[in-house]
C-alpha cells in the first residue's frame, strides 16, 4: 500500500486514540487496542527524516527518570510486582514515538481530542439531568456522588476540560463560532460540578493570556468582567462555597479542612516514611508497593477517628501529589527528575502560550493528584509530551506550522 494512504489511516487511527481518551473509565481497554493498531502500523509510517523529532530535552529528562526507576526496581528486586505501573510510566515515551510521523497533524489531533471532550461532556449533562429528574436534587459537594454520575472522576473529566480549553484557545482563530460555545460549555460544566483545581488553572491561564496578547486597556476590563462573573458564581453557587470553603460543615474553616481534606492526613504521612530509618534519601523507598503498605500503616496509626480511619484504610489513598509520589519511591533523584522535566519545558516553550497553558495545567494536577497512576492521566501526560517537541506551536502571534 502506497505509504502516503498508509500515513493518512495512521492520522486517524490517532486521532481515534486521541478521542476515547474521555471514556477511559467505561471503555478501559479501548485505547490500549487504539494504541496496539498503531504500534502495528507504525513500522510503516516511520522515516529517517522523523529522527531529528527525538531532540526533545523534556523527552530525555523524563526518559533518564523512567529508566532510573526501572533500574531501581530492578536492583531491589521489585520488579516483577511493579510492572503494572512501570508499564504506566513508560506509556508516554511510547506515545511520544508513535506521534512522530504526524509533524503536519497537530491541528487535527487537537480537533480531536477537543471534539471529544466535548461529547463526554454532554454526556455526564445527560446523567446528571437523568439523576436530578429521578432523585429531585443532587449535591456537587460528595465527590462519591459526583464519580458515580459522571462519565469519568470529577479531577480528571475537569482535567480534560482544561487541556480541551487550552487547545480550544489555540484553535479559537480557525473556528471561532464553534469554538467560543464549546469554551463556553466547557467553563460552566467546571463551575457547575465544583472542579476546584480545574477553576484555579483555567482563572490562570486566562489571566496568562490576557497579559500576551492584549493591551492594558483591555486587560483591565477583561480582567474586571473575569473577576465579576467568578465572584458572581461564588455568591450563588452553594456547590462552590462549600468545595473551597467547607461551608456544609458547622466547624472553622481550619478544623473543616483538617477533618475533610484527605491530604490534611496524605501529605504527613509521607513525611514521616521519608524520616523512617529504612527510606534511602536518594533512592527512596524502591517499590510502589512498598509506598502504599507504608502509607496504609500509617492511616492506622495516625488517624484517631474511627469511622476515619475505616475510610482510609479501605480506599488506602496514595500520595495524591506526583511529586511526592516520585519522592517517596525514588528518592531525591526521581523528585528532581520529574521537577527538571516541568523546569525544561517551562524554559524550552517559555514563548509559547500553548505549551506553556499545557504545562502550567500539568503542574497545577500534580501538586493534587497521581496522574501517572491512571491511565487517563498517562494518556494526558503523554499529550503533553507530543505537544511540546512541536517546534512550531503558537510562539506568540506567529502562526503555527500545521
């Protein structure tokens, strides 16, 4: 077959993959057959010329950290119980080589990914208006609640629709009616399911492009109109009053957060494994499975709160900070490992309002979540890896090579 025809059913297979992203969680298995029919087809869309795309230093800081925790796993022993996510690690770098061949398609494949958010979206609007129309009300503040009826879990499905926003911005030149309902749509479906960290990152990259691309004049009034609408929300929206500041709780601000935020209790916790005699500081503790068992013993231990400690110990939470998650299982290296991959993209792409709103986005997830736990948030982090060896990305008001 004639290797332009084979490129082109390569794109859409891609931009497939790049679609199913959103319904990971009622269709696990569909991105991996996606990701096995390119791996397949690959051989045969990859050139010689494509080589020179490899020359990613973000690409070689997170591979030299991949490849010191394999190491690692493999000194200690570890190896063969922590394949599961080993392979997680190692899915992005191999997202990052798939994606060489469609230098030309980045347009598309932001298309695609956007398109379906969009319908994921939707989707979750339908299930909660089902639910509304069969139960009379429903409550944003229990995040329990909230997983059961959306599509995917709240932090990642607003996940989504951060990156989806950062690529809508980008694409806001090409299709700007579709585009500005779809950011519409986007923004009230975060403010109407009470995504906390999801707000904070689309009120900074907003802010972010505001201060790029306009004036002083209409920075102020733009930030003014921003400013009023959110504050407008906050006063109306019990949801968000009690997501930032616990208002259903009849405690202090400060008790509500240490009595309701898991990380309140997380967070203490992996300070503690890291001060026990055993924890290499350089090395860390060697074994995700390990790091769990460690964190686990210490819910028993530190929680006094039955019922508390009985919730933690069966949902046996992790890090919930891939920083410290790095920190706990590799040591200092793998925490300024994974540091350095954000401090060279933010260097690299600090022109670039795209890849800078990606990375920020990325950032902002890791200070709450372990996105490389999951494979919704691997198959993100390997977007962002894609995205950023584009060269020629949205560099200010310079077009970009599509």
């Amino acid at each position: 077959m004639n290797q332009s025809i084979l490129l082109k059913v390569y794109r859409a297979v891609f931009c497939i993959l790049l679609f199913s992203i959103p319904y990971s969680d009622i269709a696990a298995s569909l991105p991996n057959i996606i990701l096995m029919v390119l791996i397949v087809l690959f051989p045969f869309c990859f050139r010689k010329e494509t080589l020179k795309e490899f020359r990613s230093q973000t690409f070689y800081v997170y591979l030299i950290l991949v490849l010191f925790i394999t190491l690692n796993l493999l000194r200690l022993g570890n190896f063969e119980s922590e394949i599961s996510q080993l392979g997680k690690l190692y899915l992005p770098i191999l997202l990052f080589i798939l994606s060489t061949p469609l230098k030309k398609y980045f347009k598309v494949l932001k298309i695609s990914f956007v398109v379906g958010v969009f319908f994921a979206v939707c989707i979750s609007l339908i299930s909660i208006a089902v639910f509304i129309s069969e139960q009379g009300a429903f409550s944003f503040t229990s995040g329990k609640d909230v997983n059961e009826v959306l599509i995917l879990e709240r932090v990642y499905i607003a996940f989504l629709c951060v990156v989806s926003f950062v690529f809508s911005l980008d694409l806001l030149k090409y299709y700007k009616k579709y585009i500005l309902i779809n950011i519409s749509i986007l923004i009230l479906f975060i403010l109407l399911i009470a995504a906390r960290m999801a707000l904070i990152s689309i009120v900074l990259i907003m802010v972010f492009y505001m201060f790029k691309t306009l004036d002083k004049r209409r920075i102020f009034y733009v930030f003014g109109l921003g400013s009023l609408i959110v504050t407008i929300f906050f006063l109306t929206n019990k949801n968000l009053q009690n997501r930032f500041f616990y208002k259903d709780h009849q405690n202090s601000f400060i008790e509500n957060l240490k009595t309701w935020e898991p990380r309140m209790v997380i967070w203490p916790c992996v300070y503690d494994i890291t001060e026990k005699e055993g924890f290499s500081v350089f090395n860390g503790l060697g074994s995700y499975k390990t790091g769990r068992q460690e964190l686990v013993d210490c819910y028993d231990r530190s929680i006094e709160n039955t019922e508390k400690k009985k919730w933690f110990l069966f949902i046996k939470y992790n890090t919930h900070n891939q920083f410290l998650d790095f920190l706990m299982v590799a040591g200092l290296v793998g925490f300024l490992l994974f540091s350095l991959v954000f401090v060279v993209s933010f260097y690299n792409k600090r022109h670039s309002l795209l890849s800078i709103s990606l990375i920020l986005s990325f950032l902002l997830l890791g200070f709450v979540e372990n996105f490389l736990h999951r494979q919704v948030g691997v198959y993100c982090f390997g977007i962002l890896m894609i995205f950023l060896r584009c060269n020629d990305c949205i560099i200010l008001n310079k077009k970009c090579n599509e």
